[in-house]
C-alpha cells in the first residue's frame, strides 16, 4: 500500500494534471450525435481543443458559451441561451452536454437553474437532451472530470427497466483508448452477451473517415442505448473512476455492478473472463487460454529487459495502478511514482509512495530510474536525462496510431509488454553495450514475480459442465 504525499511547491513546474472540463469533455465525446460545450472563455475551450486534436488526429466537436468580462460579472445565462439555441439550429444534436469551469464555478452561476429557464422560454429545444455536470479545473483533474460525467448522463439519462439476462454495461476508464474498447467489447461479445459501452470512443474516435459531416460527434453511444442501460443484468467498470457511476446505476435501477481495478494483466483478464463465463453460462472460447498461453509466453520472453530494472512513473490514478502493476509483475522496481490527484486506486499500488504532484517531481526522482513513463510532456524530462520515455495518457501528441493502441485484454497486456521490452533492448544494443543493470539476484527475482505456466481457474459450474 502506497502513502499519498502531497508536493507542496509554490507552483506546478510542467504540470502533469489535465483539468477537469477536458476530461468531462472526453467522457461526452463518446456518444453519439452530442455536442459538447464549455461553459466559460473561448481560450478554455480552445486550450482543451488542441489537446484532443493533437491526441486523436481527428477533427473534434467543441463549442464554448464564449464568456467576456461583462458576462463573467453579471451572469452568464444569455450566453447559455444562445449557445444552446445556435447549436439546435445549426447542428441539431440529440444531447447537449454541459461542462461548466474554473470561471463560471467562481462566479457562482447557478447552471441546473438556467436550464429550467431555457426549457421554458425556448420549446424548440424540447426534442434535445440536455446533460450539465460541475466540473471547476481549479479540483481535481482529468480522470475526476471524466467520472463525474459519465454520472451525469447516468444520472440524466437513465431509468430502470426489465431486466434483459443477456445485456451488460461496460464503463471504460478515461484512459482507455478506443482500440481497448473495442478489444473488450470483442471479449464479451464473444460470450453471447450484448454490451452497452458507456460512453463508446471506439465508434467516434476510432480513426475512420465518416460518410457525412454533421457537426457532431460522429459515432458513439446513441440515446437509444444509454436509455436501455438501465436494463443490464450486470454493470462492469474498468478502474476505481467508474464506481460512482457503477453506484449511480444501481440505486436508479438495481443493476449489481462489479468494478475491475485493472485488465491490463495476467491475472485481471483470468477474473474477467471467470466473471463473463458466469454471466453467461458458456465456457471460456478457446482463444481465449490460446492469448493466455501467449501473453505467458511474451512474459517469459520479455522479463530478461523488464527483470530488475527502476521506473519512474507519472499519470492519473487508474492508469498509473494499471501500468505500474504490470511493471511489478514483470520484475521491475517502482522508485519514483507521480499522479494528480487522490484516488483509492494509490492504495492498491505496489509501491512505497506516490507523490501528487508534476512533472518536475518526477524528474528530481528519476535519475537513477532507467525507464520513464508518462504522457508526451515528459519527453524532455526523458531527453534532459538520456532515458527511454514510453509514452501513456493523455495526451500524446508526438506519436500516431493513439486510438488503435490496446493495452487491456490478454493481447492488450503483451503489446504493452512487448513496447516496455523493445525499449530497454534498444538501450542495451545502441545506447549501454555492456551496462546493462541485470544482476542474477535480479533474474532470479524476475522468474520468480513471472506467474507459473498454469490453466487459469475457470471455476464457473457450468462451465465445468459445458467443457467436459
């Protein structure tokens, strides 16, 4: 177990944190037909659009309520009210998400208010779901904009309703990419289940050119299926962050819920597929102990560069246990970890301390690392001290590719494995010949954190049954 330090600088010296709205505004662009919309100044909202767009190479949806020092002062209901009539009229979306910021947090804008207001004196907006959720970036940071709007438009949008035995939901983490989600949208289809993706980037920033231009989000999770969420048998969350969603949909419409602090891992993914095999009442398909005895392969192959290596590492919560733990199981050491803000993921961390604070932090304690690992910020960090930098979150912006890379899943864990791997091969071969840090002692220690060439417990009765 982790304890949390908290830095206490002056000042953020090349932050690592991402605000609130941005996150929030991540969660929404993965439905279907929406438009999401800062609440705040235009360079809110244009600081958040280069990121995203720089991240995905995709053109992004965004509009702002462009708040002035006039607004700021007396209010900012008319700019609410024409940003939400222009948007209906011009780009007619079924949902209208709000993120309101630092700014208008300040001023105190009373935004739940306003939007009875509006509902009354404009009845043209009648036919579009309207979803707000608080999210000041002056707290917290991206991950907590993220969870708290995926409650909102739980919340906003979801009412019980018959139970379908064969419907799940799925809330990914803010750090999935859209190829993980579409890895695991593979893995429980393929049990005969249908899932419900909540919110699905994998159908609106997967990288695709789209038939038509609407102005909105082009793909995602459509009204019609947040609406039927409330029909799950079951609801699964991909890290802490989605428990309070997860909660939300049970006390709406009782779904039992099950939270996975991880499926980045040998051991997570045996849970999952234990969990779905459950739920199911089918056996574990075939390629599935196949992509098993794969990634136990990968990790046998791959502990020789990972075994007794240092990290420094830097990201939010949930992806900072995902990756971290990895590492851990792979035999490497966890010497400088770095996040944003407090989660009860840090407890869960197989590491002495992890410090909430910036990239500075993460520099002063990596020198004697040999791996860093963070977003593409760090990448000079990583240059200052002649380390390899395996880039991870948000954003990435010096790489391509960022919405097909997979990191959960079975396939997902040996891609990442691989990518560690390679890095530190490529140190030995061009950067450190004949310096390498592996001691027997620590190869030893690697075997050893490699887990055991066995079947995984499929201990489901009926899948006993079904593979006899």
């Amino acid at each position: 177990m982790a304890s949390v330090i908290e830095s206490k600088k002056a000042c953020a010296v090349n932050p690592l944190k991402m605000s609130q709205p941005l996150g929030a505004t991540l969660a929404f662009l993965g439905l279907d037909a929406c438009m999401p919309v800062m609440h705040g100044s235009q360079g809110c909202t244009s600081f958040g659009l280069v990121l995203l767009v720089r991240h995905f190479k995709e053109a992004i949806p965004l509009q702002t309520t462009a708040m002035n020092e006039v607004t700021s002062i007396l209010g900012g209901y008319d700019n609410l009210e024409a940003a939400l009539v222009n948007i209906r009229n011009r780009a007619a979306p079924k949902i209208i998400a709000i993120c309101s910021t630092g700014l208008t947090e300040t001023k105190g804008d009373d935004v739940e208010g306003f939007l009875v207001t509006v509902r009354k004196r404009k009845p043209e907006l009648a036919d579009t779901e309207i979803v707000f959720v608080s999210s000041p970036d002056y707290v917290g940071g991206f991950e907590d904009g993220y969870q708290h709007a995926v409650t909102a438009i739980v919340r906003t949008l979801v009412k019980p309703l018959p139970v379908k035995a064969d419907q799940i939901t799925l809330l990914p983490g803010s750090y999935l990419s859209p190829g993980d989600m579409d890895e695991l949208r593979e893995i429980i289809e393929s049990f005969g289940l249908t899932v419900i993706v909540l919110p699905d980037l994998s159908g609106s920033l997967d990288g695709h050119i789209p038939p038509d231009w609407r102005g909105t989000t082009l793909g995602g999770t459509t009204l019609a299926q947040i609406r039927s969420v409330g029909a799950s048998v079951c609801t699964l969350g991909v890290g802490e962050q989605t428990r309070q969603a997860a909660l939300a949909l049970q006390d709406i419409a009782g779904t039992p819920l099950e939270i996975f602090e991880r499926l980045t891992g040998l051991e997570a993914n045996d849970r999952l597929l234990q969990k779905l095999a459950q739920l199911s009442g089918q056996p574990v398909p075939a390629k599935y102990r196949r992509q098993r005895s794969q990634l136990l392969d990968a990790m046998l192959d791959s502990h020789f560069y990972t075994g007794g290596i240092k990290v420094a590492i830097a990201a939010e919560p949930d992806l900072l246990l995902a990756v971290g733990s990895l590492l851990m199981d792979m035999g490497a050491e966890l010497t400088c970890c770095v996040s944003t803000t407090k989660s009860a993921s840090h407890a869960l961390l197989p590491a002495d301390q992890v410090i909430l604070g910036d990239l500075e932090d993460l520099e002063r304690g990596a020198p004697g690392c040999d791996l860093l690992v963070t977003h593409s910020h760090g990448r000079q960090a990583a240059h200052r001290l002649n380390k390899p930098l395996l880039r991870i979150g948000f954003p990435v912006f010096d790489r391509v590719g960022n919405a097909h890379r997979r990191m959960v899943g079975y396939r997902g864990t040996m891609e990442l494995i691989f990518e560690v791997a390679n890095l530190m091969l490529d140190q030995v071969e061009h950067h450190h010949p004949g310096d390498w840090p592996l001691t027997p002692e620590a190869l030893r220690a690697a075997a050893k954190a490699t887990p055991p060439l066995s079947e995984p417990c499929f201990d489901n009765p009926r899948l006993a049954q079904a593979s006899a």
